[in-house]
C-alpha cells in the first residue's frame, strides 16, 4: 500500500496513471506519505527434524543505505526433510520522512524496490537474522541477504 493504494498489482510504481499519482501528491502534500508492504520470505528446513523459528531481526537497504530495521517476534513451524513455510514480513514506513531532502521519484524508486525484494536489478536490500530454537533454546543464525546481488 502507498498512501493508502494498494500497488502490488503494478509493474513501476515510478509510472503512476495520473489518479493514482494525483491521490499520492495530494497525500505528499499533507506531510506523509505512509507506505506498507509484506515481503513473504520463503523457507526450507533440509534437516531431519523439524525447525521452529522463534523470530527474526531485519534491516532494509535502500540503494545499501540503512533505511529501516524490525524485529519479527512470530513462531514459525518448518517441517523436516524438505518441508516449506513462509514467514510474512511486514514492513511500513512514512517515505514523506525517510527520504525527507530527496524527491518523489527517489521515494518511489525506493516503494517500487520493496515491490521486487530477492531480484537482483532490486534496488532495495533486505538482511534478515533468524532466531531457531534449539531444543527450547533460541539461538541467533547470521544475516541472510535477500536482494541486490544476491
């Protein structure tokens, strides 16, 4: 969502029609400009037992720009031999303050690169650290990137 628009269904944020663009200046206008987005984060636990994550810590790049960090406290089931889940990661921001001295396209480019987490031409950067519980003892796993470079 940007300024209240739902936008996933876009392929460039940057290329508003012109409502969509009037509601987002008008919304600029006031002082924000406030942006939601859940990043589904895929799993897969190779193990022989099941895995459970406690939760996980994530810091958001914007052109490797520190933007955004948050914490995730949501208990996660992962099925052993291959099993899948997902881990929903939501993400919101005012952009109005974030990119405060920068301009609109700046800001959109940033909206439309959380839009494309985990591709390589993404110009956001997203770290995650999950916390697993070990037994019923959390343990801290390193940063795993999804995004540019990846």
């Amino acid at each position: 969502m940007l300024a209240g628009i739902g936008v996933s269904s876009l392929n460039d944020l940057t290329k508003l029609d012109a409502s969509t663009a009037l509601r987002v200046t008008t919304t600029l206008l006031s002082g924000s400009l406030p942006m939601s987005a859940t990043v589904h984060i895929g799993v897969t636990n190779p193990n022989a037992t099941a895995a459970q994550i406690a939760g996980l810590d994530w810091i958001l790049f914007f052109e490797d720009v520190q933007v955004l960090t948050g914490a995730l406290q949501q208990q996660v089931y992962v099925a052993p031999n291959g099993g899948n889940s997902t881990v929903p990661l939501t993400i919101q921001a005012d952009l109005a303050a974030l990119f405060k001295n920068e301009s609109m396209d700046k800001m959109l480019q940033f909206a439309n690169g959380l839009l494309r987490v985990g591709e390589k031409s993404a110009k956001v950067t997203l770290k995650i650290q999950p916390t697993v519980l070990v037994g019923t003892q959390p343990f801290k796993m390193g940063y795993v990137v999804l995004g540019k470079g990846v």
